[in-house]
C-alpha cells in the first residue's frame, strides 16, 4: 500500500466516449479532472473499424481515431490522463477513497464512474478471429447492420434485445437468419411475435454456432449445429451478430451503489447522481438500452455538469 494518498477533486474511472466528454466538461470548469484509462484504453470504440453515426464526420471514422480526437481534446483542457485501473473503491463516508492498481490510494471528492458495459461473445475462436479484423463480427447491430445494407447476416440469440436487433437488420438486410440455441425464446411475447412474422427473418430454434466462416479476413458464411438432428448446415452471410447480452464493468461498486439484477448502476431518473452523494455515472454502465457513442457522450457531459454543481454547493 502506498504511503502517499492523493487527493482529487474529481476522479474520472474509465475512458471510453462518457468518461472522456465528462473530462472536458470537468476540465473547463476547472475541477483539475484525473483520468484512469482502465483496462481498455478508449473502450469498446478502439475495437470499432467504421464509425458512421457520430456527428461531425460526414465521412466516417474509425472507432481508435475517434477516440483519440475526443482523449486530445481533454487533455487540451487539462485532464491528467493516466494508464491505470481501479481495482478497489471505498464508498462509505464522507470521503470517497479509491485504489489503483491494488497499490495508489485517492481521496476524492467526486468521482465519475464511466466503466461502461462488455459485450457477451460465444468465445470461439473464428468469432474472435473475425472480431479482431473487424470483417463482419459485431455485437451492435444499430452500430454495424448499415454497413451490411441488402446482405445476408446471421444474428445469435433469444431475448428482447436479440429480436429487436435481428428487426432492425431485417430493415436493412436482404435476409436475416436467427440461431437461438434452446427450443424456446427468452423474448417476451410480442418481440417473438415481430420477428415471427417479419417475412425476411428466418428463426433456426435449437442450432448453436459452430463457426464463423471466411477467407481470413471477411465472413462469408456460419456452420451452425441443429442439435435435434445432430446436422451441421452451412448459412451464407458476410455478418454475424451476437445479441446475448452485456455484462456492465460494475463489479467494484456493488458494495456501495445501487444497481439493477444485471448489474447496471442505478442513476436517479434525469440525471446521473447514484445513490451516494458526489458519486456520479456516465455510458453503458448504466444504460443497458442505447448503449451508443453519442448517448455516452451525453450523459457524460451530465455526469460533470452534476458534479460541478455538488462542488458548488458544498463551498
């Protein structure tokens, strides 16, 4: 343990599109904003090739160069931008105490939580091949499916967010073909509905994935199992989407915070203070229905505003 506690008048703990525009936002009010990357430094952006819904860039981005554009612009302002990852916090007075490292002990007086959310893959190895080369392995459909316009896709999964994904694509895509690997969907009633009827959506109820087929560098096709029948089938798509959840970065905190059954924290409706006073949440780890860049952004804008204005009132 260090002999040497730092104090912080605002600590920001990841880095990803909320926790940086919550830096900037920070930064310019001068709360000399600290910023520890976490273990992904730009988060689940730098793993994006093509990012063509984030304003201002008519042509498009790539996931890394935006990310890098947003940690320049805070740094530009002042933010102390620092490898590192909070392996430990303390929420319970007055105080908010916070490790890095297991080692580096910060008293803060805010903290701004943008840890976001993982997505859930099967961990195959040609899903994870894919997923590196960025040749048609995504987890976001509203992100990708536009770069899959009148293409055949495969998406995974059997719950709301599956069958709303596979909806979406469908708008999009000339055929969508379903794996759910049970005999039933986790869906409600009326999403299962949507798809059933939605008449370019093909529903293979009990096939797992068996693997992600391709030339090396994009998909071409997806070798799914019927498990009634014991057969394997081969399923033309150039995308393969899995929709089987998200796993919110919130572990450290569900001694102190709030959070729902899946583990999102729990903001007060309308802005983003938690249940502990000068302790704040921005992006995907506590928005388990977006779960986009922009809408990241946003909230972290209100994560700093909010803070700012708990500083105030304490002076």
């Amino acid at each position: 343990m260090s002999d040497t506690i730092e104090k912080v008048k605002c600590l920001i703990i990841g880095s990803g599109p909320a926790g940086y525009t919550a830096a900037i936002y920070a930064a310019r009010a001068n709360m000399f904003p600290v910023l520890y990357q976490g273990t992904q430094p730009g988060g689940q952006l730098t793993t994006t090739n093509e990012v063509e819904n984030w304003p201002g860039n008519p042509e498009g981005i790539t996931g890394p160069e935006m990310m890098i554009g947003i940690q320049a612009q805070a740094e530009r302002f002042g933010t102390d931008v620092r490898d590192g990852w909070v392996t430990k916090v303390d929420f319970s007075g007055p105080i908010h105490k916070v490790w890095v490292n297991d080692t580096k002990e910060i008293h803060c007086e805010t903290v701004i939580i943008s840890t976001g959310a993982s997505a859930k893959y099967l961990d195959i190895p040609s899903e994870q091949h894919y997923l590196q080369t960025g040749g048609g392995v995504s987890a976001c459909a509203v992100c990708d499916g536009f770069f899959y316009r009148n293409q055949e896709v495969v998406i995974v999964g059997a719950g709301d967010s599956a069958c709303e994904e596979a909806h979406y694509l469908s708008k999009l895509c000339k055929k969508v073909t379903m794996l759910v690997r049970s005999d039933k969907f986790r869906a409600s009633k009326i999403m299962e509905a949507r798809v059933r009827k939605t008449e370019n959506i093909t529903i293979l109820m009990h096939h797992d994935t068996v693997e992600v087929m391709g030339d090396g560098q994009v998909v071409t096709a997806v070798k799914a199992l019927n498990k009634t029948t014991n057969e394997e089938i081969i399923i033309p798509a150039t995308g393969f989407f899995v929709a089987i959840g998200h796993k919110p970065n919130t572990d450290i905190f569900k001694a102190y915070l709030n959070l729902d059954e899946t583990g999102y924290i729990i903001n007060i409706p309308g802005t983003s203070k938690t249940n502990v006073e000068g302790v704040f949440v921005g992006g995907d780890a506590a928005d388990h229905v977006y779960r986009q860049a922009v809408t990241a952004a946003g909230t972290g804008c209100m994560a700093a505003l909010d803070a700012e204005r708990y500083l105030a009132a304490k002076e």
